[in-house]
C-alpha cells in the first residue's frame, strides 16, 4: 500500500485510480496487510532465537522488590546485567514474576506490537492524518511497514519498553492543553526512565515565553497561567510522586539511586560501542576514547540549546509535531546512553517527513518523499550493525571513516532533523504574512 493509496479517498466514486478492495475496504485491506506482516515478524523473531534480555532483567528486578533484595547490587542473566531505571520501574515489574517465561515473552511480544500500533495512531493525529483515509486504515498500513524499522525490532528483541514510554509520551501531547490529565503520560514515562523529562522542560520554556508575551500584551496575570505551564507542572508533579511512592516502598534503593546510580553513566555499558546511538557514542568512536569526557559536555550542552530552541519556537507557531520530534531527537542525542532501541521515535519522524511531502506537489513534495523515504530506509537499513561490535572487544575504537559513518547513523539523522526543523522556522519567519500553524498555497514551493 503506497503512501498515495493511504491518501486516496475512501469513497469508492472518487477519481482516483487504484485497486478496487482499496477504495471500497481500506480499512479490511489494511488489517490484512498488517496481520501478515505482524505474523512474519513474529515468526521471524522466533526463528532468530530472540532472547529479551531486557525482559528478563525486569523480572529479576520484580523478584528482587519480592524478596526484599538490594535493587543496584543485582545483576540477571548470563551478560550480567545490572539494574539501571529508576525504582518506579521496578515496582511496576513485579506482577511479570506473575508469570512463567514463555507466557511472559508471548505477552511482551503481543503488547510491544499493540503499542506499535497506538504510537502510529497518536504519530498520525500528531501530524494531523490522513485527510481522507480511514484512520485505523493508515494506522495499521504504516504500522504494517514501520515494525520492520531497527530499533522496532529491537525493542521487541530485547523486550524493551521504548514503545510504552513514546506511546504515554504522544498521548500527552496529542490531547488538548487544558485537559486535567495532560502532563500524567510524561511524568510517569520520566519516572520509568529520565530521559522524557525533557518534554516537560519544553512545555515550561514554550508556556514560559507564551505568558510572557501575553504579559507584555497586557492580558493581565490570569490570562498568562498558559495551559503549557501546567502541563509541565502535572508532568513534575506525576514525576515527583512516582519518585515518592518507590521512596516509602524501597527506601534504600531510592535513595541509592538519587544519589549515586542516576550519575553512573558508565553503568549501562561500554560508550563507545555500537549500540550506543547518543552524541557521547558518536564521540567516544571518533575520539578512540572509552570516555569523550569535556567534549561531550561542550556538545551535548550545544545541541541541548540548539534542539530546545527550535522546539520550543515550533510549538509557539503551532507546529506541535515539529515541536514534538525536534524535542525527541534532542533528548535521545544528549542522553549519555541512547541505544539502539530508545530510537523508535524514528516512527514519529517518519510519519511527520511523509505528512509534509503529502502537503506539497511538485519539485517540493519530492524532495520531502525523498527525506521521508531516505530517514524510512536509514532506520529499516540497520546499517550500524554493518561494523564489527562485539561486546568487550572494543573494536569500535580503531574505526575507519566509512565504519564511523555506518556506526553514527542515527545520531547524524537526528542532527539533519534538527537542522530542518530550525531551517524550516529560518525560511517561514522569513516571509511576511504568514500565520502560524497555517499552510497555504505557496507550501508547495517550500523546500
């Protein structure tokens, strides 16, 4: 199903050409064409032997709340993994040693593939498709096509939660501001690992400088408590009572944790190697350092600055979902850690670059297709682990420059994404008379 047949109108007496079942059942078509695909992704998966470690050091964590164990002493399975969330994790791990360990894998497997499809479905209403399509048609054809992307395969390979953590993400965001709940999906997405705090910190900026500029109108000091500054009050305060409630039930590994596990960075892992996906990864391989140490600082602050602003004015000129995957790339760049997985905001980005070519015609809308089927293709490539990558082999240090590229992928796609998001802001304030948020016809001369 191509992306023009998932913009075709649904009404069969429409003139668009196309095969009949389409545009009489799209919705039918679509479910089939994802089942199958589903199936032969999980078939493949159990062909590949998968191991879900992930899955496993969770359990291990659940049985270690249990038996009343030491949290960030534990280590779980034959890699000897230890435990580096947060205790909120844990806490909510507990009910998988409910379970035997196929029952548990099953499940993880369905759930991770439900997820799939409802971080589609909240991507799509975030870039506001389809136009003409029904919505369960264009959520299962897309998530038919973007379960094969790498870090989909292997967050379900490790039985990660990634999906959970971007699907309570874009639920949050793809409501209305002053919904009493909004803000909930962040706060306890930080709480179950750090790194989506960073949204709360865009909604404070973004509802910071809103109130601002309402205060300097003259609106008067009501008028000015923007729902964007509440948000990211409910954000924190969620976040804060996830940090409470593990507190008063696992004391010790709280406090553990707040004051000496949440800044072992080097906890994780080895950063240089190839999973490794952030800028400190990127660096640590063109530095042939097991530790980039003031570099990476300089960077990660930079890019911090530079991914924020752009965030940030995009969501003032309501352009949410630039907003929302400008912040994403931001976040999984600075992170000291960024595996593989923790990517699968691919699939927001992807959809977002294909909504935009789907906006314009012409020379435009193809070199949009050509972004959004270039960044499609990069993540589906799993070009990183075209290097050698044994753990503990540190091979990664004695890269060549086509092995560095391949090995840097993602962190370069996410800096291209935040120079088109500030590109895009620097070419629309640079014509006059365009209102925020509004698309006319000259989009289809944009670049």
């Amino acid at each position: 199903m191509t992306a023009l047949e998932l913009e075709a109108p649904a009404d069969p007496r429409g003139t668009r050409s196309g095969p009949g079942i389409l545009r009489r059942h799209p919705t039918c078509a679509a479910a089939l064409t994802c089942l199958v695909s589903f199936t032969v992704f999980w078939t493949v998966q159990r062909l590949a032997h998968v191991t879900m470690l992930d899955l496993m050091v969770y359990r291990a964590e659940g049985f270690t709340v249990r038996n009343g164990g030491s949290l960030y002493d534990m280590v779980a399975t034959s890699a000897h993994l230890p435990n580096t969330y947060p205790p909120f994790a844990a806490l909510l791990f507990t009910p998988l040693t409910l379970l035997g360990v196929p029952a548990m894998r099953t499940l993880a497997t369905a759930g991770n593939l439900v997820l799939l499809l409802a971080v589609v479905h909240l991507s799509l209403r975030l870039a506001g498709r389809p136009r003409h399509l029904p919505q369960p048609a264009a959520t299962l054809a897309v998530s038919a096509l973007l379960v094969w992307c790498e870090p989909v395969w292997t967050t379900l390979r490790y039985g990660q939660i990634n999906l959970l953590l971007t699907a309570l993400v874009l639920w949050d965001l793809t409501r209305k501001d002053t919904h009493r709940l909004a803000g909930v999906g962040i706060g306890i997405a930080a709480g179950l690992k750090l790194t989506p705090a960073l949204f709360a910190v865009l909604l404070a900026l973004a509802g910071a400088v809103r109130a601002g500029q309402l205060l300097r109108s003259g609106a008067g000091v009501r008028a000015a408590r923007h729902p964007w500054l509440r948000q990211a009050a409910v954000a924190t305060a969620t976040f804060l009572a996830t940090a409470l409630l593990s507190a008063l039930a696992l004391p010790r590994d709280a406090h553990r944790f707040w004051t000496e596990i949440v800044f072992a960075a080097d906890r994780v892992g080895e950063v240089e190697i190839t999973a490794n996906q952030s800028l400190r990864g990127a660096l640590a391989r063109l530095l042939h350092t097991h530790d980039p140490g003031p570099a990476w600082l300089v960077a990660a602050g930079l890019t911090a600055a530079l991914g924020l602003a752009p965030a940030a004015a995009s969501l003032l000129r309501g352009q949410r979902a630039w907003a929302v995957v400008t912040c994403a790339a931001t976040a999984l760049l600075v992170s000291p850690i960024s595996w593989s997985h923790h990517w699968v905001w691919c699939v927001p980005m992807v959809i977002l670059l294909g909504s935009e070519a789907l906006h314009r015609t012409g020379a435009a809308a193809r070199r949009w297709w050509a972004a959004a089927t270039a960044l499609g293709l990069l993540f589906c490539s799993f070009a990183l682990w075209w290097v050698p990558h044994r753990w503990h082999r540190h091979e990664e240090l004695h890269q060549n420059g086509v092995q560095m590229l391949l090995s840097d992928v993602y962190p370069l796609a996410g800096l291209a994404l935040l120079a088109l998001a500030g590109a895009r802001l620097w070419r629309r304030g640079r014509r006059p008379g365009r209102g925020s948020g509004h698309r006319t016809a000259a989009a289809g001369r944009e670049v």
